[in-house]
C-alpha cells in the first residue's frame, strides 16, 4: 500500500462514512471506536462483517477500499468471506 501512514486514520474514517448507510449504528460505533484507537484493521473488518450481516448491497467502489486499505494488515484468510457477494449490481 503506498498512502502515507498518517493518512491511514482519515481513510478508515472515510470508509466507515461510506458504510453507514449500510449497517448498523453499532456497528458504526464499534468501528469508530476501534479507529479512534488507532486499530484501522479491526475497524475495517467490523465494517466488512457489519456488510455481510445486514445483507445489504453496497457499492462496488467501498468492497475495493475495505480491501485496499485493510490488505497489508490483515491474513487473506482473516478476511470475512462473501463480501463480494454484497456489490451492488451496476446499472
């Protein structure tokens, strides 16, 4: 990943922003918490499992950010499975 660290924490927060139309206030406030205390992994899995339990369809482009910027902190095999699986269908 080439963004700088110290513009991590404002990505996390970006992608939580982007998320909470989609999941659930707890969720949101779990995930803020866990930026808040700069644990940006954990609050980008909160988010990906808050995705895949609503069952909502989200954008394409926030599945690529929470993979993105998750990637060099995270085991692929850590990662919730079927997150793809709630893209929202282009128009």
């Amino acid at each position: 990943m080439s963004i700088p660290s110290e513009a991590y924490p404002r990505r996390v927060e970006a992608i939580i922003r982007l998320a909470e139309p989609y999941i659930s206030e707890s969720a949101v406030r779990e995930a803020r918490d866990f930026a808040k205390h700069s644990e940006g992994p954990d609050a980008l899995y909160t988010v990906a499992w808050a995705i895949i339990e609503s069952g909502a369809k989200v954008p394409a482009a926030l599945v690529e950010e929470i993979r993105y910027f998750s990637e060099d902190y995270t085991y692929p095999e850590g990662f919730p499975q079927g997150l793809d699986e709630h893209v929202e269908a282009e128009a």
